[in-house]
C-alpha cells in the first residue's frame, strides 16, 4: 500500500534520547512507517534537517485560548503537537448548571476573553474543540471545587470532599490524564494537604498523574515541594511538579536543595518529576498576587471587598506585606503585560506617572480588569533555572497558551518560543543538553509522565505527530518587549500524519483532537 506521506533525507531523533539515523519516514494512515518504505503520493526533502517526534508541551493553559482560536499558531509554529490543558487547578470541566458563570470568571484568570461555558463534562468541552494540534486534559482542582461546593473558598465538608471525589473519578473514567492544583490560585488554594491526598488517592487509583502548581509562602520554597512529595508518598500518586523555580529572593541560589528532594524521594521509590520552561520570569493574572482572602469571591468579590474605604484600605494593608505572605515587591521587576492603558510599563513607572503608590496602582488594575489583567514577574534567576532544566528528572513544559501571532497585551514570550529556546540556547548554544537530551525532554519525557503510549517517538507504528528543524538556524525570536514572534528554523510541523505548518506558515489544517487516557 502506498504511503500518504514520505520524509527523505531527515537525521532523525526518535525521541529516546540515543544517537541521531540518518533514515527516510514515512506516514500512512496517520502513523508511522519505518523499514522498506514504498512509494508514496507526496514527498517532502528534509535534507540538513533534524526529524523528531511533535513537541508534547506537559504543561499549558490554552484550555480557553484554543476555543477562541483554534488555530494554535504560536505553539504549531514552534513545533508543539500535543499540549497539556487543565493545569494549575484550572479547567474548563466539570461544570455546576448554576454556576457557570462562576467557572468563567475563574477561567478569566487565564487571559482569554471571557467565554460562556455552553458544556457540562469533558466530553461536552471536547466536542466543542476543533485544533490545529492535540489537547491531553487535566482536570483542575479549582474548577472541581467551584462544581461541588456552594462556596467554593474556605474548608470543604465531607460532603463536598465527597462529591468532589466522584467528579474526579468519572472525568478520570472518560479519559482525562488526571488532576492539578494551584495552591496559590483561588479556591485551589483552600485546599488543605488532606484534602488534596483524597482526590490524588483518586487519581492514583486510574494510574493518572498528579500536576501541581504547589502551595507558595515566603520562606517556604522548599517546604512546598515535601507537601507535593508527601501527596505521593502517601497514595502511590505519579507527581508531577509545576513548572519548578525559586521564586523568593531568599531562596535564589538554592537549586539543589530543591532538587536533593526530588532525588530523595526517587530513591525512596515514589514516581516524582517535574516540568521547567527556559526563562527567569513568570507570569500570572495581577490579582493572584492579592492576599488569598482578597480573593475569595472572584473578581466581584474584591470588588465589593474594596467598595468602602475600611475595605480598601485592609487589602492595602495586606498587600504592604508582600506577596504570598511576605515575599517583597520589587515593582520595578513586575510589569502589566495586559491591563490597558498600561501594558507594558512596571508597576513602579506607572506609580511614579500617577503620583501613586505602587500597592495602589495593582489594586486599581486588579479591581478594574479583574482577572483579566496579566503581569510578568522578573523573580529568577538563570542558574537556577538551568539547574533545573540540565536535571534528568526534568521536562519542559511552556506554562504558555497557544495565541495568534497578531494579537492584544504583550503575553510572556514562553508561548512563543520555550522549544525552541532550548533547541537553540540551551542545546546548541550553551551545551547545557545535548541535542538528544533536549528532544527527549520535549518529546517521549513527558509523554511517558503523562501517559501516552503512542505519542513522543518516532517507531514503528506510533503516531505521525512530527516536527523538522534546522539545528544550524533554530532559535526563539519572542522578547518580553515584543513577545508575538514565530521562532527561526521549525521548517514543518505535522500532526497526525497532517501538515499543519510548513516553513513559518499555517497551512490552515485542523487535524487535532482533545485526546483521552488508556
């Protein structure tokens, strides 16, 4: 049988991290075919190409964003062919009847454009996702908290823990690959670590993994990784740590201790990793930033908080203190990447313009834009960050959303160039992985971590999820200063055996789908 597709002259790397072949790829039906390839009905010439499996991207929040454009250019334009959806402790499922616009207001948080929520479950989302690329669903424990509970901030009952439980296990049952928290987003954050050992006692019962965004307070940077670890050692749970940085002053220059607990807990047995993406910065919604009881209630809820000058002035007097419980600001480093008409200055220069204090000026963003204002923290550094990306437990995962290249706000530049940054930089560049090493970290890594057993490698049989690269020319181009630019050197990218970009062009095709576990 003829092949729909042949790949000529590639040097392949399969994804296992071993050696590159310089060996001919063909595709039928979707997969792959190796071995005594036949004729085929098209031909594409990769010579002086690398030939990889499809960047599976572990960690994301292009749960709304794919809705809105289902095109997902800034990913498929760096080669990304699978991305995780329903991190952080959000996701667009399950859904209370009566409180959708509960769930729209936390999905907000994300940056998209709000979006009615017209489903109920998962399938009900799936069946409203036609994208360019495959979405592997994650469901949010922020999202299971606003379904079952009539207030979903504060402690849950047993009842509702209870019914959380069950909303886990049947969206496990219809294929979800697991759970997330964010327990420093709310209401994720309520969620005491007993609360959280329950649902991952779920979720270790389907052999699904655990994603956390873990639970952040000044000075306990570390502490938060034992109650991430301690979740798993006490229910057999997968773990897989959020996007793993320093973020308190006061721990930068700590990797290794962060990292000695991950190598522990391996050594102990328990099935622990986690995901980094190649910058010293981060990003968030402004109003995550806000003592968690500011925000109780969503964005109405401070709203009202701050309606009267008593109210107003204890969410001053609680931000005063730092973030996350005392971190300290330093509002030159934290900039507003959405919240007209400020985007793109810092906190600082649009204090300094108003005559305002700074604590004031983030209220007033958060307040008028709700969850919809974006900021970017300047909050790492770079030894760090490549100690956690050089570790063998890592993989990478962007913490981005798929968006358009022409697009509002200045979004952080991982949505655009995370893979191929650590091509370019960190591979080629600077030695610090070798190109093998950086394929499997964004390829069969973390396809193995979230459990798709046919997606991440080039063999026989697997699925045609595929991206070609010039390793000479491969380099990200997204700034923080003007952050909506393709990448260098991705010259194809192919989803299911369908090319869905071609030399820094979408071809307009939308073979993806939300996938399923097992």
């Amino acid at each position: 049988m003829d092949l729909d597709l042949l790949l000529r002259g590639a040097t392949v790397l399969d994804g296992t991290g071993g050696p590159p072949r310089r060996l001919d790829v063909g595709i039928r039906a979707g997969r792959i075919m190796l071995g005594s390839i036949g004729p085929a009905a098209r031909d594409i010439d990769l010579d002086g190409l690398v030939l990889a499996p499809g960047f599976v991207d572990i960690h994301t929040h292009s749960d709304v964003s794919l809705l809105h454009d289902p095109a997902g250019e800034s990913a498929v334009l760096q080669g990304v062919t699978t991305q995780v959806v329903g991190n952080c402790g959000y996701s667009p499922f399950p859904v209370h009847p009566e409180r959708r616009a509960d769930l729209a207001d936390h999905l907000a948080r994300l940056g998209d454009p709000r979006t009615a929520i017209t489903w109920s479950d998962l399938n009900g989302y799936a069946a409203s996702m036609h994208p360019a690329l495959n979405v592997a669903p994650l469901v949010g424990h922020g999202a299971l908290r606003i379904a079952a509970m009539a207030g979903p901030y504060g402690p849950a009952s047993a009842g509702d823990l209870a019914r959380m439980r069950e909303l886990l296990d049947a969206a496990l049952a219809a294929g979800a690959f697991g759970l997330s928290t964010g327990l420093t987003h709310s209401p994720s954050s309520s969620g005491d670590p007993a609360e959280v050992t329950a649902l991952v006692e779920v979720v270790a019962r389907h052999d699904a993994m655990y994603a956390t965004h873990a639970r952040a307070a000044a000075g306990k940077e570390l502490d938060a990784i034992d109650e991430a670890i301690s979740a798993a050692r006490d229910t057999g749970g997968r773990l897989q740590f959020s996007h793993l940085a320093l973020n308190d002053p006061a721990f930068w220059g700590r990797a290794a201790d962060a990292l000695a607990r991950f190598d522990d807990a391996r050594a102990a047995g328990l099935d622990v990793a986690f995901d980094v993406y190649p910058y010293d910065a981060s990003s968030s919604a402004a109003i995550q930033y806000l003592p968690l009881w500011a925000q109780d209630g969503g964005s109405d809820g401070l709203r009202a908080a701050v309606a009267f000058p008593a109210g107003r002035e204890r969410v001053l007097a609680g931000i005063r203190e730092g973030f996350f419980g005392g971190i300290p600001w330093h509002w030159d480093r934290i900039v507003v990447t959405w919240g007209e008409p400020f985007t793109g200055q810092s906190i600082a220069q649009i204090a300094a313009d108003l005559r305002k204090p700074p604590e004031d000026v983030l209220l007033d963003l958060c307040v008028t834009h709700g969850g919809a204002c974006q900021v970017v923290l300047h909050y790492r550094t770079e030894a760090d960050m490549t100690a956690f990306l050089a570790h063998p437990l890592s993989v990478v995962g962007s913490d981005g959303s798929a968006l358009p290249i022409d697009g509002p706000g200045l979004p952080h530049p991982r949505a655009f160039g995370t893979f191929p940054r650590v091509l370019g930089r960190y591979a080629r560049d600077t030695g610090l992985l070798t190109l093998p090493e950086a394929v499997h970290k964004m390829t069969l890594g973390p396809a193995r971590r979230l459990g798709l057993a046919d997606r991440g490698e080039i063999r026989l049989g697997a699925r045609a999820d595929l991206v070609a690269f010039d390793p000479v020319r491969v380099a990200d181009r997204a700034t923080f200063a003007a952050p909506r630019q393709a990448p260098d050197g991705i010259a194809l990218t192919i989803v299911d055996g369908v090319v869905v970009a071609r030399d820094g062009s979408m071809t307009g095709a939308r073979p993806g789908k939300v996938l399923r576990r097992g």
